[in-house]
C-alpha cells in the first residue's frame, strides 16, 4: 500500500473475511487493474480474473517519483453498506495530509511516539492512522496482529508511547487490570491512550482512570471525513464527549430542517455537519449518493450530538438508530446506555427506539447481563434509569440476550437487534 501510495497509484483496502457476493461487488465498482499477493496467497475467486503480481516485501529503494497532486485519490475505502451495496469512498491524498496533520496538532505527536495497536489493517483507523500516521511523522508502529492485554502490556512496557483501540478493546483492559499489575503499569506510562469508532462506555473510562492515574481521550471520525474532533493532549480529557473540531475542520449542528443550531448549552441536539480539507471527494460511480450527502458544501455525517458551552461536542448516536423521538421528546441512546452500563449487573446494553401508538416511538433496551444465570429485573433496570435520567428516558422494553451483535470494529450493529 505504501508503494502504492507513494507512486500515485489508488489504493482499494480490503477485508480479507470479505465474502464473495461483496467482494464481486467491490471488484466490479472499482474497475482494478492489478491485485497485489504475497506469492503463495489464494485469492478468493471474483480476484482471481484480475492481473496479479506478486509482491516479496523486500528490496532496496529507489528514488521517490513526483508527489501527485493533493486533490488526486489516495484510497478508495469501502462503507459497511448498511443501507445497501457498499458504496466507494474516494479519498484525496490532502484528506490524509490534512487529517494527520491535525492530529499532530492535537495529541503533539511526533517522531519520538512509538505506536501500539491491533487494530484491522482496512478501515480508517487501523489503515490510515494506525500507519501512515506514523510514517507520516517519522515514528515507529507496533502492530499486534491480534489483540491481547499480555500483547499491549509487553508493547507499552517496552517502549510504546500510545496506544489505539476500539471501545472492545479497552473494556477488555479495564476488566484486567484487577488482575495483572504490569497491564497497570504499562497503561499508566503511557503519554497517550486514544479510543474511536464508537463511543467508550463512562464505566470502562473511569476504570481505567482509577486503576493507573490515565484518562482515555476519545476522538470522532468517519471514512468520509477521516478526523473531525479529539480531545487535546493539552485539553481537559473530558468522559462522554469527543473533544473540539480539529484544526482546518469546520463544524456546525443543525435541526431537522436544516437550520444551523447556534446554541451550546450542552442539551439541544442535532445533526453534525463538517467540512474542510478532510473530506472525501465522491463516492465512485454514484454522483446521485454524492449530492445527497452534501448541503452545499457541508457533509452530512447523519451523527447527532450537542456541543458544551466551550465547544466541546457530545454525540449522542447516530439519527437513523440513536435518535429515539418518544412523546415529543428527542433522546439520545448513548445517555441511557451509560447509566445501564453503570449497574453492576449489566455487562453489555444498548438502547433502541420502536414504533409505538402512543408515544411514536418507545425506547428498548436491550441487555447482556453480567451473571446469565442471575440476570436483574426489567424494573431494577428502568428504575435505575428513570433514578439518574429523566422519566421519559426510561426504557418501556427490556430485552435479554446472550451476545450483542457487532462488527469488525467492535460497533454495536443494531439494525440486527429489530432483525
């Protein structure tokens, strides 16, 4: 990929897991005209008719072509297809210059950092700030291969400055950190300890505060967008909220009708709207997907939050699966799934809206109890809620179930809750 990038060449990041109905998909809308393998790799079969080479990670180097220019695609990212066929996100090679460089503004990240994560290798996260984050700044990256607490203790202990993951990945840490006293000790030596891709529980943040004396900082992008805001390294590490906009990104909220939201009173909710550098150009071959996303020239990010008095923003879900309207309310789910989460006999929650006659929507809880075998009442659960939240916040349903589903990336899919 970094061969690639670096002669101008667009690159298609893939899942390996990708079946092949998807896979045929992705090969058929991005028209490719090589696969790279490693020599004694069998490529699934929609690969198979493209021209290969194989590629032995060695060499020597040559001298750099031309840098291409800044507007030209650097990668072309796939989206999860929750509404459809994956759809092809081209992304600008200044999107990444832009989107990097920010972060280095904001986490004072430098050549002396030395990267430890475990994150996929096809996603924003993992792909472009995982590793071009450190080339870019002339650092150093440890990738796991596959995620363990033993793995990031041994890499934090021994030189590892920061540390990326998903919400899985550090609820994991936190429940062994009773346990294992150099996972403690790594974690605390951190200078930098970043969680994305979705919203990191306030119970898994204050764990890991009061186990080792670090606050995790949370940051909010998306593969259209790349960064959009973090918490400053020299910023308050505030839980529950993603920080300020990142330098160059432009941010605003706006209700239902498309009224820019002046206010911040850390309550009214709306719909996040970026733009700046950072964002992706179009979506390959779909101009009528590429124009809804846009007003103007603001992206649609459909993510809803609120902003604190001094900027700071606050998501509370996304407006297709976290925005419950119930009884004339707006409610965020994320609000009530930190207070579920917050009682000791709930391991995992999340929170739905469903049609309902009377309020329009009711809001449905949906829970993985710590204890299968001894799970707590539904009304210890709306109790509990109803002690902390307002009335109407209170789940009308609750669900019990073994596993809630996810994907790649540790996100709660929850389209396959109603499923």
């Amino acid at each position: 990929m970094v061969a690639a990038l670096l002669a101008g060449v667009p690159v298609v990041p893939l899942n390996p897991r990708t079946g092949d109905r998807e896979l045929a998909h992705i090969v058929a809308d991005s028209a490719p005209t090589a696969v790279l393998a490693a020599p004694d790799d069998q490529l699934p079969a929609p690969l198979q008719p493209l021209r290969r080479v194989d590629i032995a990670v060695t060499g020597t180097a040559g001298e750099l072509p031309p840098e291409p220019a800044a507007g030209s695609p650097a990668l072309i990212v796939y989206t999860s297809g929750t509404t459809g066929p994956p759809k092809g996100a081209v992304l600008p090679r200044r999107a990444v210059a832009a989107s990097l460089d920010a972060l280095q503004d904001a986490w004072q990240w430098s050549s002396d950092d030395v990267l430890v994560h475990a994150l996929p290798l096809f996603h924003v996260h993992g792909l472009i700030l995982g590793v071009l984050g450190p080339l870019r700044r002339g650092g150093e990256v440890r990738h796991l291969g596959r995620f363990t607490a033993e793995g990031v203790a041994r890499e934090l202990g021994s030189g590892g400055t920061m540390l990326f993951g998903v919400p899985t990945m550090y609820h994991r840490l936190a429940e062994a950190l009773d346990d294992d006293a150099e996972l403690t000790k790594a974690l605390a030596g951190a200078r930098l300890l970043v969680s994305g891709s979705a919203a990191l529980p306030l119970p898994d943040h204050a764990r890991i505060a009061e186990a080792t004396g670090r606050r995790v900082i949370e940051r909010y992008g998306m593969t259209e967008t790349l960064m959009n805001t973090s918490v400053r390294v020299d910023g308050e590490a505030r839980p529950g909220t993603v920080g300020v906009p990142l330098r160059g990104v432009e941010l605003r909220l706006v209700d239902e009708d498309g009224t820019e939201i002046a206010v911040r009173d850390g309550e009214t909710i709306g719909e996040i709207q970026v733009r700046g550098d950072n964002l992706f150009t179009e979506y390959l071959n779909r101009p009528d997907a590429t124009a809804a996303a846009f007003d103007g020239d603001w992206f649609r990010t459909g993510d809803m939050a609120v902003r604190e008095p001094d900027g700071y923003v606050r998501i509370v879900g996304r407006k297709t699966t976290d925005l419950i309207k119930s009884g004339g309310y707006k409610i965020g789910a994320g609000e009530i799934e930190n207070v579920l989460l917050d009682h000791p006999a709930v391991r995992e929650a999340a929170v739905t809206g469903e049609p309902d006659a009377d309020l329009g929507e009711r809001v449905v809880a949906w829970i993985v109890a710590a204890d299968p075998a001894a799970p707590p009442s539904a009304e210890e659960l709306t109790g509990h809620v109803a002690s902390q939240l307002a009335p109407h916040k209170r789940p009308r349903t609750v669900r019990f179930l073994d596993v809630l589903p996810r994907n790649d990336m540790g996100k709660i899919m929850k389209r396959a809750l109603h499923g």
